[in-house]
C-alpha cells in the first residue's frame, strides 16, 4: 500500500495537498527507463543538450515570480529570498553552461612525454550513465536542479527524489522539466521519504549526489559501498567568521547577521561561530544587536526572516539553545524557542564556550554564538576545531594577512570581506573537507565529476615495434640505462657504447 504525504505551507499551517509515496516497484520501474533513455540521451549532441536548458532558462524567468512563491509556500521562507536564492541562481548557472559546457567537456589535450614519441595523448569525458540526485528542503529547488542539470549537460539521465519535507516542490519541478518537453526517463522525479530514498539506492544508479545530512550521508555512503557506486556528499557546516580588529566593522557586522539568519540559518554554510577580536568586540556586538534587532519576521514578503521549515530541525534549534543557556551563555536578543511555533527569532548568544553544542553541532536555524580572540593563531585554532569544513569568512582591511588566514582554515571554500557568496559564482568548484563532505560540483571539474575521465593515447600504428616490446636484448638494456642518464641524470654517465644500443634499437623499430 502506497503512503501518503501531506504538504503543507509550514508558515501558515494551510495544507496544500497531498501525494502518494513511489513504491519499490516505481522506483525500479523508473531506473529501467533512465536505462533505455541513456543511449540516445547520451549520444544526442551537446548542443541540443543545451537547448533543453536555453528553453528551461527562458521558461524560470518568464515564471519565476510564480515559481518563487510556490517555494515560498512550501518553505515558509520569504519570496524575495526565494526567487534570489531558488530562480536567480538556478538561471545563472544554466547561462554558465550554456557558455562554457563547450569548453569545459571537449577532448583535453595533455602532454605526452618525448620517451613516447610519436604518440599523442588526450583526455575524453564520457557520460557515467543513470546519476541519482537526493536532494535537501532548505533550498529544494536549486539544490535539486543545478546539479540534475549538470548530469544532463554532461550526458546522463537523472533520476530525482527530492525531499519528503518539501513535497510540493518536488511537484513543481516535474512540472517545469514537463513544460521544455524532456524526452522520456531522461529525468525521473521520484516522490517519498527515506524508503523511496533507500531503494533508489538499491536500484544501484551509476552515481549518486546527495545534499543532507552527515548521518543520512554515511548511509548512502555504506549503501553504495555493497556496489563500488561512487557517491558525491554535499553534507553540513559548522561555519566560522573571524573579524580581524582592522575589518570595516559596519560591513562585517551586516555580514554576519545576513550570514546567520537568511532562510532562517537553514544554510550549509550559515554563519554558525563568529570569533571577533578582542579589542573591537564590545563595538562590533552592538553593531550586530541592533540590527539583529531591526530585522522584520513575517510571511511571505516585507520582512527579512521567515519560518522556519522543518519542525524536527526546531527540536534541534532549542537543544543547543537552552543546553547553551543552562551552561552561562546569554541571550543578547532572541532566546530559547518556543515549542508551539515555526518561527524563531533571531537569537545572538554571547558567553558561549567551545564545548557547548552550539559552537560543536551543526544547529541549522537564526542563531548566532559569538567568541572572541586575541590572536591570529587563536583564530585559526578556533575555526578549525570542528569536523566540519564546509564554508569559512574572514574579514580585515589587510588583503596579505587575509589571505594568510584564509589558507590556512580547513574549508572546502573560504570568502574573504563577504559570507556565503563563493556558492554563487558558477566558475568555481563548491563542496567541503572532513564531514562537510566529498567531491565538488559547479565549475569545470564539477561539471567533468558527472562523466567518467578516459584517458585516450594515440600512436599512428606506422613502427613495427615499440622500444619496449619482446623480443628482450641487451641492447634494449642498455638503452634504457643510457635513456634514463640522458633525460634524468649525468650527461657523463652516457658513453659511445649506450648511445650506439640507443641508435640501432632506434632503427629497428621501423
């Protein structure tokens, strides 16, 4: 018997409808399709790939406010950060393929070494095949989408199964591949829970992407181990800021509390620990209170902070809150949730030490702990005593000692003077260190991580033989004692008699 879920706008409580869960049998029935669809798909040029997505570009921004609010709905996030975060982003990487994909995918040539002359060696990107993509509610759309569309330029079919959480999302974006007319099982969206997760899993696609949780993480990682599938993991963050005594203060402080708030801290790379210096600490925290305080929380627009969406993930928020509260942190502004609410307020935590939970666990919600630190070496310690690495921000006026500390954080990607933002450039490669994950997808090596890298070495067939074929004589000895001296030695360890085996092996190749 199928489940059902029902979808609801987590703001409002309104109930937007209801949907039945894949069986294992949808599931395997739609993994033979993406099956039967890969050949052609695989084989139809990349530019006719490409206009899939020029047509699915044009079609996100002619509906893009409607498409915004849908998110809105199903998120409770505001709309603005919706169509920002979900529809500005998601085009912008379609226009970045649609630029580059050419580039980016074609035959790469690569030196061959003089040894092995006159052969010539090249790098092709060939297609993995059926890729999984499990994708997370906090940004449902373009974390299911970027990287559906990625698989798809590179040549695979794409079998979907977005968050149970979002549902109505999910809905939205069979829709939208429904409206550019993909052909049939070149994506697959899969609707359910853990189950239709696992046994998608089970199916035993040619990749898997997930975007979760470290714990959800480690079981697609087992799960796939049983099969050798190779798995990308884009999982949590526990990210810190450090500002320096020379950072623009204002500008840091408007970071931070953008950084930590926006989509109601339910970001991978959220400001989750901000270390200021010592000496500006007192003035930086009344700078981040007060617009703390300024912020506007509603639904769906004329504020900055909306709901929160997942109702187990307040459960998390209020552990780490009170647990900090109960250990001699203050709540500067905010304070513990509420238990009977979607919202919480933006909370700012002062006093807090390095062994709470709320400076060690991913929290995922509006709150922001502040330390302080008295020097560089203190700040780097701080930041880097996490599992995590996803994401990291440091801020000073001093572009060398900035750039200093940003090699040495233990972070998949670093932003120096802004928070958050490195996601947004489509050049460069996106994914974390220790538990924040494995692989990277966005920019070339991104795009190259959904095909398999064949390496291609030609020779123009034209010797009879190579230096190092049968039969062995003791002329080929010596060549290859006096190769080795010539190229990488002593020129004087080369003598008449080496250089006499090298001529007559060379003449009787041909």
């Amino acid at each position: 018997m199928m489940a059902v879920m029902s979808m609801k706008n987590p703001a409002t409580g309104e109930l937007l409808g209801s949907l039945q869960e894949v069986t294992p049998e949808q599931v395997e029935d739609a993994m033979t399709r993406a099956r039967l669809a890969f050949p052609a798909w695989s084989t139809t040029s990349l530019a006719e790939r490409l206009n899939y997505l020029t047509r699915l570009r044009h079609y996100l921004v002619d509906h893009g406010e409607e498409i915004a609010r849908k998110i809105s709905e199903a998120t409770g996030k505001v709309t603005l950060e919706a169509y920002m975060t979900e529809i500005f982003v998601t085009v912008d990487t379609i226009r970045f393929y649609e630029k580059h994909a050419y580039q980016m995918l074609a035959d790469q040539l690569v030196p061959t070494s003089i040894v092995l002359w006159p052969k010539k060696s090249y790098i092709h990107y060939k297609p993995i095949g059926v890729v999984a993509v499990i994708s997370p509610w906090n940004y449902p759309f373009q974390l299911a989408i970027i990287p559906v569309l990625s698989a798809l330029v590179a040549g695979n079919t794409v079998i979907l199964k977005p968050s149970e959480v979002t549902a109505s999302t999910g809905l939205l974006i069979e829709e939208v591949f429904s409206a550019v007319s993909m052909p049939d099982g070149v994506v697959t969206v899969l609707h359910g829970g853990r189950e239709a997760g696992q046994a998608l899993v089970a199916a035993r696609p040619d990749k898997i992407f997930f975007t979760g949780s470290v714990a959800t993480g480690k079981k697609i990682m087992a799960a796939a181990s049983e099969h050798l599938i190779p798995v990308e993991l884009e999982l949590g963050g526990k990210d810190p800021m450090i500002v320096f005594e020379d950072a623009h203060l204002e500008r840091a402080a408007n970071g931070a509390v953008w950084g930590a708030f926006t989509n109601s801290g339910q970001v991978c790379m959220s400001v989750e620990r901000l270390f200021v210096h010592e000496k500006v600490y007192p003035e930086f925290l009344k700078l981040v209170t007060e617009k703390t305080k300024a912020l506007r929380q509603s639904y769906p627009n004329q504020a900055e902070v909306g709901s929160m969406t997942s109702s187990q993930q307040i459960g998390i928020v209020r552990e780490h809150v009170n647990e900090a509260l109960a250990a001699g942190a203050t709540a500067v502004t905010g304070g513990l949730p509420s238990t009977d609410s979607m919202y919480i307020a933006p909370t700012i935590l002062a006093n807090v030490t390095s062994d709470m939970k709320i400076m060690r666990e991913e929290t995922f919600g509006p709150v922001l702990p502040i330390m302080t630190f008295a020097t560089e070496e203190e700040a780097v310690h701080l930041a880097n005593s996490s599992p995590y690495g996803l994401n990291a921000s440091v801020w000073s006026a001093d572009k060398t000692k900035a750039d200093r500390i940003a090699r040495q954080l233990d972070s998949g990607n670093v932003c120096i003077n802004d928070v958050i933002i490195s996601y947004a450039n489509p050049h460069l490669p996106f994914g974390g260190v220790k538990q924040s994950g494995i692989g990277r997808y966005r920019g070339p090596s991104g795009l190259q991580a959904f095909t398999h890298s064949i390496s291609v070495i030609h020779d123009p067939g034209k010797r009879k033989r190579e230096f190092n074929w049968y039969p062995y004589t003791k002329d080929q000895e010596l060549t290859f004692i006096g190769l080795t001296n010539l190229l990488y030695g002593k020129l004087q360890n080369v003598n008449r008699r080496t250089l006499g085996a090298i001529w007559r092996e060379f003449k009787r190749l041909f």
